[in-house]
C-alpha cells in the first residue's frame, strides 16, 4: 500500500472535535463509521489503550467468598486523568447534547447526510456542517456485486448538494488532506471556489496532528493553526489540535452570523 493509498484508513478529527463543540456548549450530531473512534472513548481508551488495562479484580477474603463478593475497580493512576473525561460525558448525556448516528456503506452516509441537513433546515443559520468524514473516493455498486471482474464507480461528491441544496443557510465547513504540502492551499481554494461554503480546514499528511491551514472566500491569504501534542492518555495536559480549531471555528462563525443577520 503507498501513501495516496494510506490516506483513507488514517483517522481524522471527528471524535476529538466533537469533544471540544460539546464542551464550548454546542449540540453535536456525530456520523460515524460503524465501529470508529467516538467521543469520549477514542484515545483515551478503546484502540490505544484497551479499557481492561484500567482495572484490577479484588477478591473477598472471605472464606466463604463467591464470585459476586469480588469487586472490580479502576486502576488508581489512570483516575486523575479518566474523572474529567467521565464527568464530561455524563454531562453531555443528561443534557441531551450528543446524539450518535452510524453508518456502514457509503450510500447509508449520504442517506444520513442528506437527512439530517435537510431536517436541521429549521434551524436556519443557527447550524454548522462539519464534514471531516474521509469518505473514499470509489466504491462498488450492488448492481455489480458478486462478479468475477471488480468494476468500481466513483463517490459522488457530496459537497455540491449540501451546499446547494440539503443545507442552503448552513456554515459549512470541509476538510482537503493533501500528501504534496505545496498543492494544499491551491486546491483549497479551488474546492471554494467550486463549491462556495464558507471554510476548508486543510491538512498535510506529515504534519495534520499538530497543523492546519483555515482557508475561506472572505480572506485573501489562509491562515495557519497549530499545537504541540501532548505525550499520551496519562499526560495532565494534553494539547490537541482540535481545540484550536474548534475555536477558531467558534470566532469564525460568530463573525459569519453577524455578517448574515
């Protein structure tokens, strides 16, 4: 597999920025792939660090002891940095701001897509499209399933109708993961200019953890964004780069409204 190749399995900003829209207050509608990372389990957990690893069985003492008599508890070094990711996912659960919608194919994506940009029409200008999904660009049709000779159609772009016609008022906002840094911003703008949202958050590969370019119609030069990494799970602070972009999201859209008033 060679690097353009790799680009689609590599995971991407959603699960940490919804994270971050959450805790600035936002309602957030989560599509993910069917057994993605997601909020609150993503690094913190799950893929990076299996959730078993954080706790130690207690047996009773007792002689008389059963198996209902242990007890299983969190490891003590892990809970300084678990209690605030607990204690924010309990929030957001009892505030009903986390609502989670999976999908398996590309057309159950575009289903979905369609719908909920269409339904949060209500809202008016009052919604922002994060799409940072990296959706491949082929898929197989199941009209050609069950050949001998793999024939493959391309990904219809799904960036035109939002745009046009399922979130017409919506703040849009797309992702361009480049390899060549040189080819990031050109084609940015031009993804702009093609499709006429508000904002492309662009990415090289080598340096997306801790770097992206903000690039909008309403400005003539892109704009750079980035943040040193934390060292893991149990570090006290840990700088994400999705917190940088949530918030300069936040400034961008507040100036947007006003603008649109």
């Amino acid at each position: 597999m060679n690097v353009t190749d790799s680009v689609r399995f590599l995971d991407n900003f959603s699960a940490a920025s919804a994270e971050y829209f959450l805790k600035a207050g936002y309602a957030f509608i989560f599509m993910h792939r069917q057994f993605s990372l997601q909020p609150f389990s993503r690094q913190h957990y799950s893929h990076f660090h299996p959730f078993l690893d954080f706790l130690e069985v207690h047996p009773s003492s007792a002689p008389d002891a059963t198996i209902a008599d242990t007890e299983v508890k969190v490891t003590q070094r892990v809970v300084p940095a678990l209690l605030p990711i607990f204690d924010a996912y309990k929030r957001t659960v009892s505030e009903g701001l986390l609502h989670m919608l999976t999908f398996v194919t590309g057309d159950d994506y575009l289903y979905l897509l369609r719908g909920v940009s269409k339904e949060m029409g209500v809202l008016g200008r009052n919604r922002m499209l994060y799409l940072a999904a990296a959706v491949s660009d082929f898929f197989l049709p199941r009209n050609k399933m069950g050949s001998l000779i793999i024939e493959m159609d391309q990904v219809p772009k799904v960036l035109k109708p939002v745009v046009a016609e399922w979130a017409r008022e919506g703040f849009v906002v797309s992702f361009k993961l480049e390899t060549d840094a040189t080819l990031l911003v050109p084609k940015a703008q031009a993804e702009l200019e093609r499709y006429r949202h508000q904002v492309v958050i662009g990415n090289d590969l080598q340096t997306r953890k801790w770097e992206v370019v903000f690039v909008s119609q309403s400005e003539s030069q892109p704009t750079t964004t980035s943040t040193k990494q934390g060292e893991g799970f149990e570090t006290a602070e840990v700088k994400e780069i999705e917190e940088d972009i949530v918030k300069e999201l936040e400034e961008r859209y507040g100036r947007w409204i006003e603008l649109n008033e």
